[in-house]
C-alpha cells in the first residue's frame, strides 16, 4: 500500500484518476476518506502520516495568521480565487510544510524530493 505521500504525489500528477478535478475541497474530502478507510482495514498510519494529519493545519493556521479551527482546505481557500487555485496552493504549502519537518521528507525517493523542491 502506498503511504499518504506517495499518493499525494500521484494526485498531484493526475487529479482525475482520484479526485475527478483539481480542488482543494474534494482533496481534502479524499484524505479524509483515505485516513478513515485505513482506519477500518486496521492499517496503522506512519509516523509522517500521522504528523501530517496531526501538524498540518496547526502550522497552516500559524503560517496564515488565522486563529479559526477551519479545516486547512478552507484557510487555503481564503487566499485563493479558484478551487483549482486552492489545489495548486495546498502542493506548495505541503512542501514548505514538509521542508520545515525534514522527517517527513525520508519516505520518498531523493528524485522526487528534488522535483518537489524544484516546483517553485
């Protein structure tokens, strides 16, 4: 099974195949589909998943200023015009996100890290 990451990275590349279009809304909606069925087939999410699901939003919410509990789809939607906009943004988010937490990063090959990187 492949771990939150590598599946992001694959939404990312092709949104149709998962999310049937390029939205930070229906991302979100997915992950936490992806997060609740691994739960029911007592699949255990690694510690970078866990740190995602757990870190994510808390560093969003501090990185934009916001003090709402909003879920992070929604604060990334404060700042743009366009779902797809929002879809783009959440991508660079989770690779400064990522940067910040360098121990996220080890679960992906060193090519795709660089082409994560290289996306700015």
């Amino acid at each position: 099974m492949s771990n939150l990451f590598d599946l992001l990275q694959k939404i990312e590349k092709n949104p149709g195949i998962y999310i049937a279009s390029p939205s930070v809304s229906d991302l979100f909606m997915f992950l936490v589909g992806y997060e609740f069925a691994r739960g029911e087939i007592d699949v255990d999410l690694t510690d970078s998943e866990e740190s995602f699901h757990a870190d994510f939003q808390p560093w969003l919410q501090q990185k934009l200023g916001i003090k709402s509990v909003a879920s992070w789809a929604k604060m990334i939607m404060l700042t743009c015009h366009t779902e797809q906009e929002g879809f783009k943004q959440f991508f660079n988010l989770l690779d400064e996100f990522r940067r910040q937490n360098i121990d996220l990063i080890d679960q992906i090959p060193t090519q795709d890290n660089e082409l994560a990187f290289q996306r700015r």
